[in-house]
C-alpha cells in the first residue's frame, strides 16, 4: 500500500466485515517485551534524577519511607512520565518547564495562560 487512502480503505473493509487485525509492532508479538523495555528506562532514569535534583530526592525520600523504596521508585518514574508527556504536549524544551514552573498554564497560579478580563 503506497498512499493513505488505500491504507483507509484496506482497515474499513476489515471493519466491514468485523474482522480483528493486528498492527505493525503488536502483530510482530513484540509490544510487551518493547513495554517493559521502556519501563525499565523510566524507573532508570527517574532514579537519576532522584540523585540530581534536589526536589525529586526529597519526595522520593518521602515516599520511601511511608510506602517503601520499590513502590516509591515507580512512583517518582510515573511522575516523571507524566513531566515528560506534558512537556511534548506543550511543546516546550525543559528550560521553558523549570521557567514557568510545574503549575503553569493552571488557572491561578499567574504563569503561563493568561485570562482575557475585557
């Protein structure tokens, strides 16, 4: 299939018929290994930034004293993934995140969005 518009037709007429058909990385059978690779990335480079930066010690340590070092290591790797997903959201380079700050673009807090009161 060279153009979109054969890829459209080809995946409705297999809607059509109510057909299931796996696509690109999950037909290979590979998606769960591929999922626990980038898991394992995550929690690697949360545990860096654990050791880099102040703040994130701070709630890591926190955590791991009310919940444990395990549960808290996936915590603060979630927390980092959620950072992440809203800096490609954006579109902004982390230097633009630690300018505006965590809540920026939140009503209320004065950064970022800014209400239109005329």
């Amino acid at each position: 299939m060279q153009h979109r518009e054969e890829a459209e037709k080809f995946y409705r007429d297999l809607a059509a018929q109510a057909t299931k058909v796996r696509v690109g990385m999950e037909a290979s059978g590979q998606a769960r290994w591929f999922e626990r690779l980038l898991g394992e990335f995550l929690v690697e480079a949360a545990q860096v930034t654990v050791r880099s930066d102040a703040e994130w010690r701070n709630k890591f340590v926190h955590l791991a004293m009310r919940r444990g070092r395990k549960i808290a290591k996936v915590a603060m790797a979630r927390r980092l993934a959620v950072r992440l997903y809203w800096l490609w959201r954006q579109g902004w380079d982390y230097q633009q995140f630690m300018k505006l700050g965590p809540h920026a673009g939140k009503p209320g807090t004065g950064v970022g969005v800014q209400l239109n009161t005329e």
